[in-house]
C-alpha cells in the first residue's frame, strides 16, 4: 500500500495527516502555538512556531503508524495564506510573520492605488488592493523597518517556509501566490510589471508551479529528524481554501463550500477567471490545473466564537477538560437551546476589520441590542449568527455574480457544529453538506500530492473516488424568513457606524 500525508499549517494549529491511498485517516497530530497582537489590528505568528509544529507532527504520525518510510510516496502542503515571511542570507527568520488577518497596511494600499489605477491591478492580479494580502504587507517592511527589509534575501507564504524547511527548494504554487498580489492570475506567472512598479526585486520570489507538481524531495537532516524517506516527494500543494476544495470535492463548476475556521470563506469553483468589478470577493488560480475560484472572506468566524469562549466561558472549558470532552460541544448545546435571532440580540464580527462586503480595515465587532434579559447563551448564539450574516453576505455576492452554486458543502472546524450548519442552511436557503472525511485542507494536498505522484490520474478523479457525501442539512423556510429581517438589520448597522468607526481608529 502507498501513502501520502497532507500538512495543514492553520492559524490555530499545524495538523498533519498519514493517509493511505485509499484515502483512509492512518494517524493524525495536531499542534497548538500562539497568536500575537502587538498592537489593536496587528496579528502576527512566528513561523519557527509552524516548523516545529509541522516537524513535531510528522515525526509522531511517521512514528505511530508504523508504516515503511519508502511507501510514503508523497507531501502536500496546505496553509493560512497571504502571510509573511522574510528570510536572510543565511536563511535566518528576519521578524515574526504579518499575518492574513492583519490590518496595519491602510496606508500602503492607498500607496498601491497612486501607483496603479485600480482597474489595472484587477485586471492583472484579479483583485483590488487589499490590507491582508502580502504586497501591502512587503511595503509596511519597507517602510517602517528598511534595516529588515535590506536584509531580506527571500519572501515566502507560511506553507512555502515549510517546503523550504523540509526541501531546501525557495517554491511556491499558484493558488497560495494568487493571494500576495503579486501574480497575474488569469497567466498563473508572476507579473513583471506589478513587481516593477512596486520596486520588488523578483529574485526575492520563488519559483511558481501548479498545485500537483513535484516542488523537491526531503532533505537528508529532516529525514533524519522525522522517519521520512530521502525519496518522499513535495508537491505545491495550496492555500488552505484551495485546498479545502479538493478536500470536500469542489472541483467541478456549479459545487462551493463554506468553510469555518479562524477566517471563513464561501468558495465557488469556476472554469472560467470569473471577477467581481467591485472587489469585494477574491478570484484566485485554484488547486485544479487550468481552473479559478472565487471566494469571499469574513476575517473573524471561528476566531469570533474563540474569543467569546476564552474570554466568558472558563467554566465550560474546565467542565470539557473534566469531562474530557470537547468545549465546543458544550458551547454548541447551549446555543440550540436558544431561538433563531438569540432574542432580538445582533453581533457584527468585525473583530479584525472585514474583507466581504466592506474591505474594511477600521470596523470592529459590536453586540447590538443587549438587554438584561440576556444570558450568556444568547450573546454565543448571537456571535453563531453574526458570522453567518458575514457569510450570508459572501454568497449573496457569488449569487450576484452569476455563479450558479448548485451543491453547498461545509468544512473546517465550525462546519462540525449541526447548529451552526443549520443557520447557514436557513440563511443561504439551500442543504448544506458534509462529507464523510473530515480532514479537508489536509486531505486536500494529500490528493495533489498523490496526483503528483502518479497514484491519481487526475484531482477530479480522485476526489471521484475518495470523497463521499455524509449529512445534509435542509433549510427551515420559518427561520429563513425570520433571519430575512434580522439581516437586513444586520447591514443597516454597518452603514449606520461606518463614520463612527473611521473616528474610533483615529482615537
Ligand atoms: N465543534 C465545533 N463547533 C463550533 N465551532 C467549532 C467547533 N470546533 C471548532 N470550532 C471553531 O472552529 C475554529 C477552528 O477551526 P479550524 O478549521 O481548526 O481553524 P484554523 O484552520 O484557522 O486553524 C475554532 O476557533 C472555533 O471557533
Ligand atoms: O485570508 C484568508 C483567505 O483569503 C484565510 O482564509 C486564511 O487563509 C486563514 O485561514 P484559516 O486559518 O481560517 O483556515
């Protein structure tokens, strides 16, 4: 039997996965590391963090599954994109990584647009300027750190640190790379004239492949180090959004998935480079040779209900550690408890400004409508809907653009809750699906890798054969037409603050 393992260097943990060609879980390993917010918008990780996570997870899995090094035929890589990360000449980390969801780069993206009109930058990179995405975030180093800047000796995505750990090989692939601003995405090459007007050198760049081909082999010291073998291929791999989409099957038009993770993403798979005018969803080259996809981003999902349970839940993570449960269970069962619209309570989860619809660096999150009647189950179920408000507005703007979704998946660590499955159903007013294998982004880049390897002739063929449809989750047409007016109000808000959040980032 071969095998194959798929890498996932999230933003809440690296998971890595041994599957066999079947695709088939082996062995898994998850490791946890820290956010940093240096400043109100800031978010940073160090990327020495991702290499021993990922070093740590692949000794383990290698390790607990027993199986021969020599059958481990492939690597797919799969990470948070857009952040990033410097190395020096002597391929020393220059500062921590800026990552996705940062919002420090205002500035430069106003900068971005006296360069280049707008227009142009859409057409070349498939996208408008935006604060997130790496090359607002090359010139913030730039500007405000030239001594590291002039020691940089090359930029990498957080997934591409991790090939040059295990390969040596400065790579990257072009779905991730769609996402610094540096690619003409409909070319899937770097685009000389972006890089030329923005003044970065494109040696500091690595070399751009498609998702399935073969980025080098392992290292001797990291086979040493982790029980791989020296012949063990890398593949590209791709951003974990790309990747989710091989994961659950959305490799074909007319298939999409919402994803909830730290960030959350509704993600169509088009054929064609499909581009919103207005710039508010993002069009990237996707996984799928000679494919694109569009998603739209809402920066705080998971990382919304994360922040509400660290900082108001400590009793229900004493009772899951008691219990050896997980928290979230808890946390799901309290929020069924509670009607659909949490009481006439609304939460807008602009926690670290929005992508989807505003392209919005200063708002922030707000509760709406507190009352003293309110319990804590309330305002959790609240922050559930308020994200899926967030995402409720991304597949408006697919509907909007013509995409026709005609098969709705959901992934990532939010799409395991049914409650909060059911409040996608009921706002997007469509079944919304699971598939039986839960790894997503990591069995993703398993399947690439195995592409690359030559055990799958294609990925639509193998996802043909490995993915699976579980549960189904229908719409409740009472409770959809409830949340009709709950969003409504929803959006009302963000106009109404709009101006007032200008003033409190000048505070
Ligand atoms: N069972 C669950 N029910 C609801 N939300 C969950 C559950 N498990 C995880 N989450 C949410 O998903 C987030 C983690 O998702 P994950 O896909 O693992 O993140 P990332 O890829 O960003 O590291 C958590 O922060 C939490 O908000
Ligand atoms: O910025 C985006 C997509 O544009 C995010 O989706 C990141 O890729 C982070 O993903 P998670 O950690 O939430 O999986």
């Amino acid at each position: 039997m071969n095998y194959l393992i798929g890498i996932d260097v999230g933003t809440s943990a690296t998971k890595t996965v041994l599957f066999d060609e079947k695709g088939q879980v082996v062995v898994s390993a998850s490791r946890e590391y820290p956010l940093y917010q240096p400043e109100n918008g800031w978010a940073e990780q160090k990327p020495e963090d991702w290499r021993d996570a990922v070093l740590e997870t692949i000794s383990q899995v290698v390790k607990e599954s027993k199986v021969s090094k020599e059958d481990i035929k492939g690597i797919g890589l799969s990470g948070q994109m857009h952040g990033l990360v410097m190395l020096d000449e002597k391929n020393e980390v220059i500062r921590p990584s800026i990552i996705w969801c940062d919002q420090r780069t205002g500035a430069e993206v106003e900068d971005m647009l006296s360069i280049m009109p707008r227009e142009r930058w859409i057409e070349i990179t498939a996208n408008p300027p935006l604060t997130g995405w790496t090359a607002a975030k090359i010139l913030w180093v730039k500007k405000n750190e030239p001594e590291n800047y002039s020691r940089c000796r090359h930029i990498l995505l957080p997934k591409d640190y991790i090939r040059f750990v295990l390969t040596g090989n400065y790579a990257t692939e072009v779905s991730d790379a769609s996402g610094m601003q540096l690619l003409d995405v409909p070319g899937r090459c770097w685009s000389e004239e972006v890089l030329e007007k923005l003044d970065i050198d494109p040696a500091l760049l690595g070399k751009v492949y498609e998702s399935c081909e073969v980025t080098g082999t392992v290292l001797p010291e990291i086979a040493g180090k982790t029980g791989l073998s020296v012949e063990t291929k890398v593949v590209g791999g791709a951003g974990d959004n790309a990747a989710a989409a091989v994961g659950t099957g959305v490799v074909k038009d007319g298939t999409a998935f919402t994803t909830i993770g730290t960030s959350g993403v509704v993600f169509a798979h088009s054929s064609q480079v499909t581009i919103d005018p207005k710039g508010r969803v993002h069009t990237c080259c996707c996984a799928v040779p000679g494919a694109w996809h569009v998603m739209g981003v809402t920066q705080g999902a998971g990382l919304s209900l994360k922040w509400f349970k660290d900082q108001f839940c400590g009793d229900y993570v004493k009772e899951a550690e008691k219990e050896k449960i997980d928290v979230y269970d808890i946390i799901n069962k309290e929020v069924a408890q509670v009607e659909a619209g949490s009481g006439r309570l609304l939460y807008l989860p602009y926690m670290m400004g929005e992508r989807t619809p505003h392209l919005d660096p200063d708002c922030r999150g707000v509760f709406f409508g507190l009352s003293a009647i309110h319990t804590r189950a309330n305002m959790l179920r609240a922050v559930m809907e308020g994200v899926s408000y967030s995402l409720s507005d991304c597949n408006d703007i697919l509907k909007e653009m013509g995409i026709d979704v005609e098969q709705m998946m959901a992934c990532g660590g939010g799409g395991k809750s049914p409650v909060w499955r059911q409040m996608l159903a009921d706002m997007y007013e469509c079944s919304v699906k699971t598939v039986a294998q839960t790894e997503g982004p990591a069995l993703g880049v398993a399947i690439l890798a195995g592409v690359g390897c030559g055990l799958y002739e294609s990925v639509e063929a193998a996802c043909e054969v490995l993915i699976c449809e579980d549960k189904s989750t229908e719409p409740d047409a009472e409770k959809s037409e409830k949340y009709k007016n709950y969003h409504q109000l929803y959006k009302k808000l963000y106009e109404d603050l709009k101006g007032s959040y200008k003033i409190l980032a000048g505070l």
